[in-house]
C-alpha cells in the first residue's frame, strides 16, 4: 500500500492528485489489474472528473455549496455537516483500471482529492491489485 499526502488550503478545494497516482502505478509495474483509492476522512471525498479546465472544478464546488450550505441549522455540533453531507455525495473510494501499466482514463479525465473541511493535512491510500496470469 502507499500514501499520497495532500495538504489542502481552502475549505473547499479539488486537488488533481492524478500526476502522483500514475507514479505509484509505475513504480508499481503492474501490467494488468485494480488501483483501489481510498480516502479515510469523513469530510473528504474522491472524484474523476475533467482536468483541462479548473472552471469545471470550480463549478463542482460552487454548486455542492449551493446545494448543501454551511451553517443550515445542521444539528452536528462541529458546525461542519455540510462537509459530510458533500463526502458522503460524491464518496470516499475509486475504483481505476490499470492497463499496461498505466491507469486507464479518458482523453481529459483527471482524479481529484475533494475538500470539505480545509484547510488540512489529508491522506489518500492506494492499493494496486495486479492481475495473476495463470497456466
């Protein structure tokens, strides 16, 4: 397993960890198999979604706060439920295909770490699964 460290700055950010995964995947020489990503915070989330324009991301964002505003009389004490309520919206974990040992993504696919809670100090797990060749 590895650890992708990501220090988040704003309380509400994507952050494309899509060029630190495809080194982990390398590394790891897998020609064929799983990339299993997971996010181990309540108030954090994964998401694959355009890289070439940050306006999509901003947009992303935008619309979550508008959809799940901060400080709605939630009944959380920590005064952040709206942070879980994006996380548990967009998910904690993901699922990538490797393939010759590269992640298998579309023309302008990139993979975001999701900040809800920022800012902080964030961890991503990945696991690559390889596939067995057998006979």
């Amino acid at each position: 397993m590895e650890i992708i460290n990501v220090s988040t700055k704003k309380r509400n950010e994507f952050i494309d960890i899509s060029s630190k995964l495809k080194e982990i995947v390398k590394k790891s020489q897998s020609k064929q198999g799983i990339c299993l990503l997971s996010c181990a915070h309540t108030t954090a989330a994964l998401t694959i979604n355009e890289n070439a324009d940050p306006a999509v991301c901003e947009d992303i964002i935008n619309y979550l706060n508008q959809l799940v505003p901060a400080g709605k009389g939630y009944r959380h004490r920590e005064g952040n439920s709206d942070s879980h309520i994006k996380s548990s919206l967009l998910g904690p974990t993901l699922e990538l295909i490797i393939e010759n040992n590269e992640i298998v993504l579309g023309t302008w696919q990139g993979i975001y770490f999701c900040e809800f809670d920022g800012p902080r100090e964030r961890k991503v797990y990945v696991k690559i699964i390889e596939k067995q060749n057998r006979g």
